[in-house]
C-alpha cells in the first residue's frame, strides 16, 4: 500500500511553512469589543458631550466605537 499525499491546511507540500502570516494589527480581537450593540448604531448625541464633571468624580472611559478618532 502507497503513501498518501495530502496537502493539509495551512501547510504546502508536506513542508512546515506557513502560507500566510497571522497579522497583529493595532486592532486585532476587538471584533465584539468594539462593535455596537444591536439597534444602537449611528454617532452619538449633543447630551454626550455635554455632560459636566465636577473635581473628584469618579469616571469611566467607555470607548464610542462610533468614534474611531482619540480612541485609548
């Protein structure tokens, strides 16, 4: 009985390089970190940027993904 030869994937010839590179991005993994939740799409409101802080509170920095510009 002869060898099979099979070409499994991501490898090429029997041989152990890769066929493509893994690439890591400035953004890589966030697809559901940053993706909207469902109905909420869209830039946000005036009453977002408005909002006043008084010295001592405390705050949460929650990424708009709807903003790309300044994100952390």
């Amino acid at each position: 009985m002869g060898k099979l030869h099979t070409i499994s994937r991501g490898y090429r010839h029997g041989t152990r390089n890769k066929l493509h590179t893994i690439s890591r991005g400035y953004r890589h993994g966030t697809r559901n970190k940053f993706a909207k939740k469902f109905r909420s799409k869209g830039k946000p409101g005036v009453s977002r940027y408005l909002t006043t802080f008084k010295r001592g509170d405390y705050v949460d920095i929650v990424v708009d993904p709807s903003i790309q510009k300044g994100m952390p």
